[in-house]
C-alpha cells in the first residue's frame, strides 16, 4: 500500500516509516500539512497516518478538508491527544482509527491492516483465490504444493492487483504503490516482479492486458 | 482550610424570629408597666381628689349640725338615708379631738388618733384630714385602698387582654414575615448546598436583596477565577501528557525497530529490556497523568450528558486494541439518563475500570460492563473472593490487589478520585452481587441533578 505518515517528530517518524516499508508497504513521510496536501494532490493515497498537533496547523482541519472534497482514503490519526472528546472529534472528522501516543508498532500494523481491508469491502484477512489461500493480515500464500515466499516488492504487486480482482490495473498505478517520491522508477522493474510471481503463483496467476496493465487471472 | 462545623449551626430565620418576637413582647410588656404606673398615679389623683371634695362638701354641713343641735353627749353616728355600703366613711372631731359624729358604717378604732390636715395612707386607707372654724372642728375622710386597686387592676387587665391575643398573632406574623423576607437566603443556601465539589458554574438564585447582592456576586467572582484556574491547569495537564507522550512513542518506537532489525543475540535482549522499561514508563505516566486530571477537578459537566456513547466508544477502543474479546457490554436502550459528569473522566474512570478487570480478573472468564438507565456503571470480573480489609484498600494509590500483579496500583485510586469530585457513589464489592466469588465495582453519577455530596 501506498501509505503517507504526516508526523512531525522525527524519531517517530523514522521509526514508523521503517516499521511500514518493512511491512512492505511504500510510505511518504512529511512533516507538515502543507507538504501533506501537496502530496494528497498528486497520489492517491490507500491510507494516511495523521498527527495532530503539526507545526503549520491542527491535523483535525486536514481531514476535514480532504473529506470536505469527498476523498475516501483511509486515515488513522495518530497522536498524543488521549481525551475521548479529541477521539470523538477525530473521529467525526472522519478518520477510520485512532491511536494514541507511545503507538506499539506491531499494534500500529495491525490496524493499517484492519483498516485498509475494512476499506476494501473484505474486513476478513483471509482470501481464496483458485488454488491459491492468502492470508492478508499475515502476508502469506499457501498453495497447492505449500508456502509459497514472496518478496516484499512481489507481494506489494499482488497486494495491488487483489485489491481490484477482474479489473485491469494500469503499469503507472503498480509503480504508483511501488515507489516512494525518493525512489527511482526502473523501466523493466514491473515486468520483472510480474514475471517472478508468475513463476511461484501459476503462469495463469496474472494475465497481461497489452497496452493498459494487468490483472489477476484466476479470480 | 476552615473545619466543617461540628456542632448543628443556628437558624438565621429562627434567630430573627425569636429575636423579634421576643424583643417585641417585652417592649410591649414594659410599656405596659409604664402605663400601670401612670394610671394609677392618675387614678390616685382623681381618688385624691374625689376623697378632698367629699371632705370638703361634708364638714360645713356636720359643723352646722353640731351647733344647731348643742348637745354634749357621746359621739354620734349618723344614721343613713337606706340600706347601702359605705364607701367612704367619715369621723367628725371636735377641737379637743374628741369624735363628736361619724358616718355609720365608720369603726372608731381606726380612728383612734387625730392626725394632722392632709393626705395620710394608714391601715390600708386614704385618709383626708380637713379642719374649719379655726380648728374647732375636724373631719377626717378614709376610702380603703381596696377600691383603687380593683380599679387599677381591672383598668390594666382591659389593656393586657387584647395585648395576651396579639402576641400570638404577632410572633406568627413576625415569622412569616422573617421566612418570607429570607426566601431568597434560603434559595441560595440550597444553590449552595446542592453544589457539587466541582461545580463552578455561577450561583443563579434571583430576587436576592441588596445586602445579598453582593455576597453572591462575589461568590461567582471567586468560582469564576476557580474556573479559570482549573481551566489553566486541565490545559497544562493536556499539554503535559502531550510533551511527555511524544518522546515516550519516538523512544519506544526506535527500540522497536531496533529490535527487529538487530539480529537474536544479547543486543537484541537488551534492546527488549529497554522496550520492556519505556513500556512501564508509559504506563506510568499515563496514570499519572490521570491521576493529576481526576484530583485537580473538572469532573463534572456543566451540562448533563449521556453516558452511553462514551463507554461504547471506550469498549470499542480495547476492541481494537485486540483486548474486547472478554468484555460484555450491556447499555440501555435509549442511551442514559443525562449524567453531570464530564465526559473524558467518566471515559478514563470506565477505561480504568475495565483495565483493573482485564488485569486482575480470571483471564478465561468474560468481564460484564453495564451501564444502567439511571447511569449507574458496573463492572464485573471474575476472580477469587478479594478479603474485606483489602477491599477497603484498593483504593489507595499504587494498592494492588496482589502483590505480583501487572497493574500500576493506581487504577482504582484514579477512579475513587473521579467519583468523589463529581459526587458519584463509588461501591467496590466481593464477592461480585449474585455470585459467590468475582469483584465488583459499581459507580452511581448524580442524573441530572446537582451534587449534594461527596460519597466514596
């Protein structure tokens, strides 16, 4: 997932950018609303961590805003306010979850997982697909003949494409998920995880639309 | 800190009642001595004075009769027109003082002794001495005293009479007047006393008198500087747990990664130990924190609320965090009768409850939340039957139900500290009602009306 953390503490920060690649999913962090609404702008985010009390403003208002323009990423506000008036507030602005500070990270991944699925229509982890049974909370893939590893970049790929099963996703919005605005985008590089998926999930796991993207084979 | 009163303080209305009533009877009492003195130095004038003329009118006539009648004899009695009482009776002397007439019902040993002209008081009579022909002749007029009391008397009781029915009247009067005039007092005396510890919105009693004005406006003055002071510090306190959360969650979260990113080893297990000790300290903190917010008042709501949703949203909260599988709510239908207790205490309070169950209950039984219509909140685990004298402990800070047990030994002391600023009766009962074993812990907010105490 394509995640943008907007914390202005740095060593949270860093801390829950790593705790979220490692996950392997793609974070944006910025530390003010004003680089936040920049970056909402440009990507469509699959889920936004919020602070509130950010140095150009109240994280309350961000929400509103994005909601106010009928945006429906998913967001969990994440801060040091633990009145139940402020999680009430947070709440009615429309954020999906709400933690307060010190954030257990295996907690914070957890409802990043809960949350994105609860969005996708499918609160329930678990998904069977053909042959293929994917646990999503535990991003693992069990197949006919057994486990089955896949990479964090090769599972970020099929995470993609399980959102949208039977619809094409285009190659720009794989590489969208894929990269960070700090990394490089190589040309092959989407065709070369396509590829080593197909080889562990099934030639049939993806089907190649030419010229307007992929998408799932055996849905 | 000034000392409740110990013993049962005076009525200012039973005071002033008394006060005037009383002062008023005995003015009235001694302005009726006044009046008994002066009517009877007014009715001995007019007895003086009836006493003089009867005297005067009776001696030119005695005197002739003496004269024209020369005789020499003893003294004679004169004889009288009809049957009748005489009133006021009468000896005629001559110049040697021998008695020469006297009125017929007149006894000679009360005149035993010529006296000197005038008035005379002897043997419970006015007398009145006149003499005539160059003092060859005497009368002397006595009327008994007798008379003149009876009069005074039956004068005085005319006045007293009516007085006897007014006094009555008048002090039920006085104190219908003193409760009507003190209404207002009493309006605001009961403002007063219904105000619960945190309560610090301004007194509204209406129709105080002038001299009360002021008491009251002062009274809101200090309630509102109160306000802003405890406003100050809930902000403070916000603000704190702000600044002390921030660098706990950076701390905890870098430990965190370090030790997933390190590999197993001694750096690894020392990593955990640290994550294991800024947990704590979390933990800690935040209970204190708590702590300082319950103690430092603004537990109860200026405005009644409804307790239902904010325990909802409590329960869902250790839903998400993984831990709602053993809790059973049971909320009213139709949400609560509105409760004055504001609503981030009565979530840290139920938050608190719920976590001691969690902590402290059988972990394979369910723990029972209920929030009555009258918004009462109960929370039940299950457990071994916790000992009276440590029941009566648990609320006191860093007091755990056993000694080996995860929780912060504050919990509970948070809670009683809630309860008692937003006078909630507080029950912490084992074995838990209509079971024989388990833990109970039941807290009563005030619905809607005042608080009229603090109970804990």
């Amino acid at each position: 997932m394509r995640i943008l953390l907007i914390e202005d503490d740095r060593g949270l920060g860093s801390a829950v950018r790593d705790q979220i690649s490692a996950e392997g999913h793609t974070p944006d962090w910025v530390e003010t609303l004003a680089d936040a609404r920049a970056c909402t702008d440009t990507v469509d985010y699959d889920l936004i961590l919020l602070d509130l009390a950010l140095p150009d403003g109240n994280g309350i208002d961000f929400l509103r805003a994005l909601r106010t323009r009928r945006a429906t990423n998913p967001v969990i506000i994440m801060t040091a306010r633990d009145r139940i008036t402020d999680r009430i507030a947070g709440l009615n602005a429309g954020a999906d979850d709400y933690l307060v500070k010190p954030v257990d990270l295996a907690e914070l991944s957890a409802r990043i997982g809960a949350v994105a699925r609860r969005y996708k229509g499918n609160p329930n982890p678990l998904i069977e697909l053909g042959d293929l049974a994917i646990d999503l909370a535990a991003r693992s893939i069990t197949g006919a003949s057994g486990a089955i590893d896949l990479s964090q970049r090769e599972w970020v790929i099929f995470e993609v494409l399980l959102q949208r099963p039977g619809a094409i996703v285009a190659k720009s919005q794989i590489e969208e998920r894929l990269y960070s605005f700090d990394a490089e985008v190589e040309s092959n590089t989407i065709e070369v995880y396509v590829s080593r998926l197909r080889k562990k999930l099934g030639h049939d796991a993806i089907e190649t639309v030419r010229g307007m993207g992929y998408r799932l084979g055996r849905a | 800190m000034i000392a409740p009163e110990t013993v049962r303080s005076r009525s200012l209305r039973r005071d002033l009642a008394l006060g005037l009533g009383f002062g008023l009877a005995v003015l009235w009492l001694l302005g009726m001595l006044g009046a008994g003195l002066v009517l009877k130095r007014e009715i001995d004038e007019v007895f003086d004075a009836s006493l003089q003329e009867t005297a005067e009118r009776i001696l030119p006539i005695a005197v002739i009769e003496l004269i024209n009648s020369d005789i020499v004899g003893p003294a004679r009695r004169v004889s009288p027109v009809g049957p009748m009482d005489e009133y006021m009776k009468y000896v005629v002397r001559g110049g040697d003082g021998a008695i020469l007439l006297y009125s017929h019902q007149a006894r000679l040993d009360s005149f035993a002794v010529p006296l000197a002209t005038g008035f005379h008081t002897i043997a419970d009579h006015r007398i009145f001495v006149l003499t005539a022909v160059s003092g060859a002749y005497q009368i002397e007029v006595a009327e008994p005293l007798d008379h003149r009391r009876e009069v005074l008397m039956r004068t005085e009781l005319a006045m007293l009479v009516p007085l006897a029915i007014l006094i009555p009247f008048s002090l039920l009067g006085i104190a219908w007047f003193v409760g009507r005039s003190l209404r207002p007092v009493a309006a605001l005396s009961k403002e007063v006393r219904g105000r619960g510890a945190s309560e610090l919105s301004p007194l509204q009693t209406r129709g105080l008198q002038t001299e009360l004005l002021p008491i009251r406006n002062a009274v809101n003055q200090l309630m509102a500087r109160l306000k802003r002071a405890m406003e100050s510090e809930r902000s403070f306190t916000a603000n704190a747990a702000h600044e002390l959360r921030t660098p706990v969650a950076s701390t905890l979260a870098q430990t965190q990664r370090l030790i997933a990113e390190v590999p197993p080893g001694p750096l690894r297990l020392r990593a955990q130990t640290i994550e294991a000790e800024l947990r704590r300290l979390a933990r800690l903190s935040e209970k204190l924190l708590q702590l300082s917010r319950a103690e430092g008042g603004g537990v109860l709501a200026e405005d009644p609320q409804d307790l239902a949703p904010i325990l909802a949203m409590v329960v869902q909260d250790f839903g998400r965090a993984g831990q709602g599988e053993r809790l059973r709510l049971s909320l009213p239908e139709g949400g609560t009768t509105p409760a004055r207790m504001d609503p981030d205490a009565f979530a840290i309070l139920a938050r608190n409850l719920i976590e001691n169950a969690l902590t402290h209950g059988d972990p394979a039984q369910p723990i029972d939340i209920s929030l009555a219509r009258d918004a009462s909140l109960s929370v039940t685990n299950a457990c071994p039957v916790i000992p009276a004298d440590a029941l009566s402990r648990l609320t006191t800070r860093f007091e755990r139900a056993g000694a080996r047990t995860a929780g912060s030994g504050l919990g509970l002391a948070i809670v009683a500290s809630i309860a008692r600023g937003a006078g909630a009766r507080l029950a912490l009962l084992s074995p838990a009602p209509g079971r024989a074993d388990g833990f109970a812990a039941q807290v009563s907010p005030v619905p809607s009306q005042p608080a009229n105490g603090r109970r804990t």
